[in-house]
C-alpha cells in the first residue's frame, strides 16, 4: 500500500490561535516552532520528530490534552483558547 505524502509549504502561514490537535504536519515545508508555539493546542498532532522536540522544549504545554477537550460535540472539541 502507498502512503500519501503531503508536503505543504507553510511558509509564512499565520497559524496564532489555530486548533491543531490531531493534525497531521509530518512532512510538511517550512513550518517551525515559532509557528507552532502560536497555536492553542497541538494535542495528538503528528510531528517531524525534530520539530515535535522543539515543540516539547519550547512549548510542551500544546502538547498536552486541553482541559476542555472532554466536553465534544460530533466528536469536535470545544474549548476556547487561552492566548
């Protein structure tokens, strides 16, 4: 079976406030910490493994389960970020 590789380049991306949990970003360009450190959650997001040891060095708290991550709705959390 064929893995599909998504090579996003996000360069430049603004990603302030973004909820990225569960995303994704293995492979993607140009993405770094700073981006990342930008964001609400990054909660069972898939990670180079470099950048995901930056992100546990930078701001590992993104990396843990937001506190009101329980309360779903269709199975999409709710909660509001807390910039």
């Amino acid at each position: 079976m064929d893995i599909l590789t998504i090579r996003a380049n996000l360069r430049l991306t603004h990603l302030e406030g973004a909820d990225l949990s569960g995303a994704y970003l293995q492979g993607a360009r140009n993405l770094t910490a700073e981006q990342l450190c930008a964001v609400c959650t990054l909660y069972q997001a898939q990670l180079d493994p470099s950048l995901a040891e930056q992100i546990r060095q930078q701001c590992p708290k993104l990396l843990e389960e937001p506190q009101e991550y329980a309360a779903t709705q269709g199975g999409w959390p709710l909660f509001e970020c807390a910039l």
